[in-house]
C-alpha cells in the first residue's frame, strides 16, 4: 500500500493493551521497544487500553483505545492519528480472559483495509493444554492466531518455534522473523563492589540469583535441587528476585542464606544484577529469546545458567550454560560457583551475544527493515 495513503507522514502505531506503570513484561516491553523505534528513527506514537501516557514522554501516547470495533477502537485511533503503520503486540490473554478474541482479528482487518500496514508481534501464541479449558479453547485461539497472521504485511517472534508454525498461513511475500524482545532492564553503569556491599556481600562471598521464578513455565525444581547442593557452603548466597520471588521456590532451603528480595524497581534491580556472580533461570520450554528476565542477566555480564526443552533457541547454545537435565544442571550451577575464571568468560559471551543479537535495538533494527521501510 502506499505509504501515504493516510497522511502525508509515515508514522508507527504500538499497541499493547497494557501500559507501564501495570506490571507485565509485555508492558514494559512496549515501553523499552518504543524508545528503540524513537531512536532508529521512527515516528512512533504508543496505543494502549490503560497505564500513563507520562511514562512514555516524549513519545506520543494515547490510552483508552480498545481493540473492539468503535469509537474508541483501534481503527479509529489509526484514523485519528495518522497511523500509517501498527504493530500489536500479541499475548492472546491481554486481549480476553480466556484468550478468545475476535473482535482484534476484525479490527486489525479493517485497519488493513483502510491501507495500514500491519505488524505483529507474537509474545505467546497460546498455553499448552495443560488444563481442561486450555484444551478446549486451544484450537480456537490457533485459528485466531493465524487469521491476524494472515491479515499482517510483517510477523514478528522471539521463539523459532513460533515463526516455523505461523509461516505457512501468512501470505506470499510477508516475513516472518525471529527477533529478540531484549532486556527490558536497563543496565546502568555501577561500581560492582558497592552494589555487592549495598547487599551485605563480601568479596568471598558467591551470589547466585534465581531470576523471576513465577514465570510460566519455570523450572523450579532444578533450582531447588541446585540450592539444595550448596546448602552447607557458607560462602554461597542465593538471592531471589522478580516475579514471584516473594514466595517461589516454596521448597528452597530456609536459611539466612537465601534472601527473597521481591520486586525491585529497575535501577535497583540492575545493581543487584551487576552484584551476582551467577543467574539461574531453567524453564521447560528452554531458553529462548522471549525470556526477558534471562536477557537482563546476559545484559549486564552475567553468566547465566538455563535449560534445554522443545522451544531451546540453538542460537543461544553459546551464550548461557543451557543444560538437558536437573543433574546437569546442578552440576554446572556448582561448577561456576568454584570457578571464576570459567564465570568470566561465560558472562563476557553473554554479554557479547547480548549486544549484537538479543537486544531491543536489534529487534528494533528489524522491524524498520521488515514493516516500516518495505514498500
């Protein structure tokens, strides 16, 4: 379509249903990847149901946009403001409760319609048919997946997985790309031994963080076991923190070693990044890059240890110590405790691969080549 057809200006809608400052790790993905767009150079304004435009200054933003048909909907504020371009970011739940929403498919349809370009951004396609109501509404939210991929000019996934399962149902021509979500952390420039101090650490000490362990699909057991094997060693602090942390693990050991430190505003959470020695984050899915919690250890150079499942990024293999199994993994957690050299050069691989694959600008990068300079 032309890229004038509804202004005279190109300009780039992101739509999220929720905004900073609600929780989610979509949300403040919105937030980061918009200044990404803003800083390659996009005009970008920001969309959403609900949170506070003030977050995103100086960036655009309007709230109280719906994904339903209206007033009020997502059509209309593409009309409203010029939109010559959208992209959604897609987690089937931000949209419905049950994650069945129908009315997105027809209102990103009639913004294609009224000649915008459409992108979308495939968070999570849908749950495993884990419980009951899963099963059933699983074939549903499939079919609804891919009627929105067939509506959008580009696609857009963090998981390869993901990208090999849409690709067959979006039309001739439109990519269909792996792009990182990066780290939605920034990683401040901290003196590492005062943020150690600011955590009661000394310079023997050996931190271990156990990062969002309330995240779908975590592998709590393994860090469980891993933190079980160092329970006797005096030199070894396990700091857990992010989303769940309050409470999960429930079954790691109770001692004044392991500290459940909660949410944490993000310049707090860097420092206490910047103080570990390790990150453990195993998931049963594998690492991908979707995990942004990860991504923030790889970030700021920290060696990180993960897991191998049936969605593992193979592009990741390098990066993180990525491990088959509960033993293998405890095995690593405890190799990396006793050896700092070894520390070294996985958190510089991490950090190296960070930067010129996993981050935010890199998926930036990419959605200007793929949506928003394709003709």
């Amino acid at each position: 379509m032309p890229a004038g057809r509804l202004g005279a200006t190109r300009r780039l809608g992101l739509y999220c249903p929720d905004l900073p400052p609600v929780r989610g790790g979509v949300a403040d993905h919105t937030l980061v990847l918009a200044r990404a767009l803003a800083a390659h150079g996009i005009d970008v304004t920001v969309l959403g149901r609900r949170g506070d435009p003030a977050v995103f200054r100086p960036i655009p933003c309007r709230v109280g946009v719906s994904h339903r048909p209206g007033a009020t909907g997502l059509a209309a504020a593409c009309r409203a403001m010029g939109l010559t371009h959208l992209l959604v970011q897609y987690v089937p739940f931000l949209f419905a409760r049950q994650g069945l929403a129908p009315l997105l498919v027809a209102s990103v349809g009639h913004a294609a319609r009224m000649g915008v370009r459409v992108g979308l951004f495939i968070h999570e396609p849908w749950v495993p048919p884990t419980r009951l109501v899963w099963r059933l509404t699983g074939p549903p939210m499939r079919r609804q997946l891919l009627a929105l991929v067939r509506r959008a000019d580009a696609v857009f996934t963090p998981v390869p997985a993901f990208a090999d399962f849409v690709r067959p149902a979006a039309r001739p021509g439109v990519p269909c790309v792996v792009v990182p979500i990066g780290s939605t952390i920034p990683a401040l420039a901290a003196d590492r031994a005062e943020c150690r101090r600011a955590l009661g650490l000394g310079p023997e000490d050996i931190a271990v963080g156990v990062l969002s362990p309330a995240a779908a699909g975590a592998h709590t057991s393994w860090v469980v076991a891993a933190a079980t094997a160092t329970q006797r060693r005096p030199d070894v602090h396990w700091l857990v923190l992010g989303s769940g942390s309050e409470t999960e693990p429930r079954e790691l050991p109770d001692s004044g070693r392991v500290r459940r430190l909660g949410w944490l505003p993000a310049d707090t959470l860097s420092r206490t990044l910047r103080a570990l020695d390790v990150a453990v984050a195993p998931f049963i899915d594998g690492l991908t890059l979707r995990r942004t919690s990860a991504m923030a250890a790889l970030a700021h150079g920290v060696p990180l240890v993960s897991s191998r499942g049936p969605l593992f990024d193979p592009a990741l293999a390098d990066a993180a110590a990525c491990c088959a199994d509960r033993g293998a993994f405890t095995a690593e957690v405890q190799r990396l405790i006793d050896d700092p050299g070894a520390r070294r050069t996985l958190g510089a691989r991490g950090e190296a691969f960070y930067r010129t694959g996993a981050s935010v600008e890199v998926a930036a990068a990419q959605v200007s080549a793929q949506l928003w300079d394709r003709p």
